[in-house]
C-alpha cells in the first residue's frame, strides 16, 4: 500500500523550479545545512526515462519520479481529474518504505502545494493531524526539530516522529 499526499492544481509547474524547491523543502523539514540535489524522471507506459517536458503540465499525463541524486527512493506524482475538484495531483511513496523516501514525499508535497497556493491533504494521517493542511502548517508539523549534517540521519529523525 502506497502512502499519499493530494494536492489540487490550477496551473502548470516549471519542472526546474518543482526540482529545486523540492530540494530546499526537504532541507526545511529535515533541518540541514544545504538542500540536496533533486533528479526527476518521467515513467510512462512501463519505461523510465529523462523527463522530456519544461512544465509539469496540469492534467494526467506520464508520472514524474522524484529522487535524491544517487539515492533509489522516490516519490511519485500522479495527477488524475477528478469530477468533483478537477486536477488532484498525488504525492505517492511507499514503495521501498524508507524513512527518506516518506521526508521526500512530504517535500514534494510541499513544493507543489507552496507554489499553487493550495492545502496538502493526508487522507490516511499518515502525517498527522489535521488531514489537511496548507503547505507552511504542513512543514512545522513535520519538521525535524534538531540539527543535522546528512539527510539520512536526518531523515531516521523525522521517521521516528511519525511514529510518535
């Protein structure tokens, strides 16, 4: 079972500026000295491969994977439209159930929600309460409150709060 985050979109999103604020989220949340770097590739019809557009369109079109350079975990953005809200985009991660990837897919999260100014929703409170939050609340909610030099450590920390 995956682990997800929903965000509703209005607007497309400049790939570069999604990688970036990724990284600096992620550095926010698990406190660090500098952001990581952020890599994206897209997969579509079972293949990986180089994302191939400049914006993060708003409507469904190939996942987007989300990584830590040189590190396996992911986070998946889907976008579907729904009847009702229209384009929801799902941060989704659990697939190797890692305390990075979970930090990964609320910076992601994060990034998209800050940038189309809209609230984060965790349907499963997988973390915390409320189910739905704007983007700044998220981010305290979940932040690693001490200091840390490498994302993994940090990442560990801010596991071990989620299960508090």
């Amino acid at each position: 079972m995956s682990i997800d985050l929903w965000i509703v979109r209005t607007k497309p999103l400049a790939i570069e500026v999604l990688l970036r604020e990724t990284g600096e989220a992620l550095r926010e949340i698990l406190s660090l000295p500098e952001a990581p770097e952020i890599v994206g590739e897209q997969f579509s019809c079972g293949e990986i491969s180089p994302i191939q557009m400049e914006l993060l369109p708003i409507g469904p079109r190939p996942a987007i994977h989300l990584r830590v350079a040189r590190e396996p975990e992911i986070a998946q953005i889907i976008t579907i439209t729904d009847a009702t809200d229209g384009p929801v985009t799902f941060v989704s991660m659990g697939s190797q159930r890692t305390a990075l990837e979970f930090a990964l897919g609320a910076a992601v999260a994060i990034a998209l929600a800050s940038d189309q100014g809209s609230k984060i929703e965790d349907p499963g409170l997988f973390f915390g309460q409320p189910a739905e939050q704007d983007p700044s609340t998220f981010k305290d909610t979940v932040r690693v409150r001490d200091s840390f030099s490498g994302y993994r450590e940090a990442a560990e920390q801010f596991a071990q709060r989620l299960e508090t």
